[in-house]
C-alpha cells in the first residue's frame, strides 16, 4: 500500500482501471462461458425431447393404425418398431437411445439405477419428463426420460391373457409381465443419453476464440480510455502541479497556464491562475508596503530598529546604526535587548504583552540605558508597536534621544 501511495497518478489511475477492466473482463468471460453452458444443454435438452416424443409418437401410431399385420410380421409390433427407431438413432449419432421399463422382458434392456429411479418417480406421478447432468464413464452426460403411458390401443396385445392375440399368447406365456397393464398407467420410458464432453470441448474453443477476440478489444479500450484520461484529465493536473512546484521553487507569480474548457479540469486551471493573480497582487502589494516602510524607517528622526519576538534585528536605519556604533551588516542579526542596559527586563515585558495577545503600540515611556560599541550609555525612552508578517511576530523600536546632545549624537 506504502509503494501504492508513492506511484505518481497516472501509474495509480493506470493500475486501478486496469484492474477494473480485468474484472470486469473475468466476469464477463464466466458469465459467458455459463451462458453457453446454459445453451447448450437447453438444446440438447429439445433435441432429447423431440427424439423421445417421435419414438413414442411413432408407437402408439402403429398401435392405432395396424390390425392384423403384426401377427403376420413381428417386426410390425409398435414396440419393436420403437425400438428398431431407437437403435437405427443411436447407430447414426453420438445419441444412446433405448425403452427402458421396470417390467422389462428382456435383461439386457434392464434399466440401470438413474433411469430405475426416474421410472418410479413417473410411477408416483411426480414429473412429466425428467433430465439432469451425470458423470458416466465418458465423462459428463445428459440423461433425458420421457415416460410412456399405457393407451387404449396397448391393452388389445397387453390387456388381459386372454383377450391378447394368438401370436402374443405364444410368444409369453400367462403369468407374464408384458400382461395386466392398464389405461395410463406408465408402461416404460424413451431413455436418451447425450455425452457432453465433446459439446463442451468445442464450446472451450469457441470461447477461447471469443475471448482472444474479447482480450484484443479489451487492449484497444484499455489503451484508448488511458489515453483520453491522460490527456482530459491527468494533463491538465500535471500542468498546474508543475506550475505550483515552479513557483515554489522561483518565488514568482507571474506563471499562468492555458485554460481549457469549463469541465472540472479547466476550473481548476482558472481557479490556479485567479490565485496566481492574486498572491502576484498582494505580493506586489506587500512588496510596495515593505518599500515604504524602509523608506519610513530610514527618513526617520529618531532611531528605529525592528525586530523579532526573540530579539534578532531585521530592519535598521541609519540614525540606529549611528546610535550603536556599528554598519548596517554588524547591526542585522543582533540581539536588540543587548543594546540596552538591564534587556532582559523589557524582554520579559514585551513576552507578557505577547502571550496576553497584545497588539499595536506597547509604550514604554520610563527611561532606558543604550549601550553603544564605545561602552556608552545613553538615556532613551523607547515606544514600540508589533505587527504580525507571514506569521511571525514583529516588533519595531523607535528610540527618542533624552539627552539635552542627543541630535547632536544623532
């Protein structure tokens, strides 16, 4: 996080909506892949349902419309006929299609354990059709069931022993459970088996493609939205923070920068060089103050020193230089309160006046010892002021001569 916060923005902005895209290119690509998923079983869930609805469509067809023609042709009967549909489907397909029934004749037709329990569910009545994803020895499956009911027509052959043609009484016996059935009541079920896998395999690759197709596009986005950012926003941040460091670095406010729009960027721009006209006037200003207040000070009769709360002298004029004995240079720098005799009594005062918040004129009208380079000591009474100055207190000194020879030394 520490390294984060020290990448400039645009690395920052970079990384953050490359990650966002990256999500957002993650989720897209699951949800697409689920999607597909989702599509492809559907389908093949129709395609189950239509080869199961033909086969029994087909049954009960032969059911209604042949009479006598399966005694004379076995391959006539409606179920043999179903079956000869499914087998002829599943020799030409990838599709596994048969008619399973508890009552199963025959054992190789005996239902395995999902379809046994799926029959009983039809028995219950609980579903009209039933599907649901397995893992069979190939891999993933579709197993689809559609039950098969028990119609008027099935009951001239599977009715009663009795009333049951010749050609079934010969082939099973009484007693057997091709016999007894009723109307409705579910007889078996078209079982269709689709392998997934190789669906599956195929959408990977479709997709695979998709989202090479989706990566590339993603790139171009991702380079396009970097680059209009850098250029709408980041630009003109970078503009007026490389404007902000020059001017720290120079002290000059005369640095203004091309505005540009009225968006969110371009008022920053304005509200950077109403500033920078700003400071560049008072600085001005203030620049014309200080020139007239030198120009006070050394037009002065009297002494005058300037000074901060600690002392050090920052502004003389000529008359202080006279009075102390020493340059201009010798002067800047001092500490006043070691020019009077007994300083550190009016340190203490002007500190009290300080704290308590004092501001303007403080009088100090009693009678002060100067000491000079020579070692004099010389009267003066002593007014002073403070002001505040880029938030430093300042306090001026302005020291009137008591002394009947004081212009003279002056």
């Amino acid at each position: 996080m520490v390294r984060f916060a020290n990448l400039g923005i645009t690395a920052k902005f970079t990384i953050i909506l490359t990650l966002c895209m990256i999500a957002l290119f993650v989720c897209g690509g699951i949800y697409g892949y689920q999607r597909q998923q989702k599509l492809i079983l559907m389908g093949e869930v129709d395609n189950a349902r239509i080869i199961a609805r033909q086969i029994v469509e087909a049954r009960e067809y032969m059911a209604e419309v042949l009479t006598g023609e399966p005694s004379r042709n076995y391959n006539l009967v409606p179920q043999v006929v179903a079956t000869q549909i499914a087998q002829r489907i599943t020799k030409n397909s990838t599709y596994y299609v048969r008619q399973v029934s508890l009552r199963f004749r025959n054992p190789a037709n005996r239902p395995d354990p999902y379809e046994e329990e799926q029959l009983k569910g039809f028995n219950d009545g609980a579903t009209n059709e039933t599907y649901r994803i397995v893992f069979g020895p190939k891999g993933e499956e579709l197993r689809y069931l559609l039950p098969m009911k028990a119609e008027k027509s099935c009951l001239e052959c599977h009715g009663s022993f009795e009333s049951a043609p010749s050609f079934v009484r010969q082939r099973f016996p009484k007693g057997h459970p091709s016999y007894n059935y009723h109307p409705g009541e579910i007889i078996g079920a078209v079982s269709v088996t689709i392998p997934l896998t190789g669906l599956y395999r195929e959408m990977s690759v479709n997709l695979r493609h998709d989202l090479i197709i989706r990566g590339g596009l993603f790139l171009l986005v991702l380079f396009f939205m970097g680059y209009m950012i850098h250029r709408v926003v980041i630009n003109p941040i970078s503009l007026v923070a490389r404007s902000i460091n020059r001017v720290a670095r120079t002290g000059s406010f005369s640095d203004r920068i091309p505005e540009r729009g009225v968006d969110e960027a371009g008022q920053l721009i304005t509200a950077f060089n109403d500033m920078m006209a700003e400071l560049e006037r008072k600085t001005e200003q203030s620049r014309e103050s200080e020139e007239r207040y030198r120009n006070f000070i050394r037009m002065a009769r009297s002494a005058v020193v300037t000074f901060l709360d600690d002392g050090k002298i920052i502004i003389s004029n000529e008359k202080a230089e006279r009075l102390f004995g020493k340059s201009r240079q010798e002067i800047i720098g001092e500490d006043f309160y070691r020019f009077l005799e007994g300083g550190d009594g009016l340190k203490a005062k002007i500190y009290v006046s300080l704290t308590a918040g004092a501001e303007g004129m403080i009088i100090e009208t009693r009678e002060h010892r100067v000491v000079n380079a020579s070692g004099d000591r010389l009267p003066f009474e002593i007014a002073l002021s403070t002001s505040k100055t880029g938030g430093k207190t300042m306090i001026t000194a302005i020291l009137r001569d008591l002394s009947a020879e004081g212009s003279r030394r002056i």
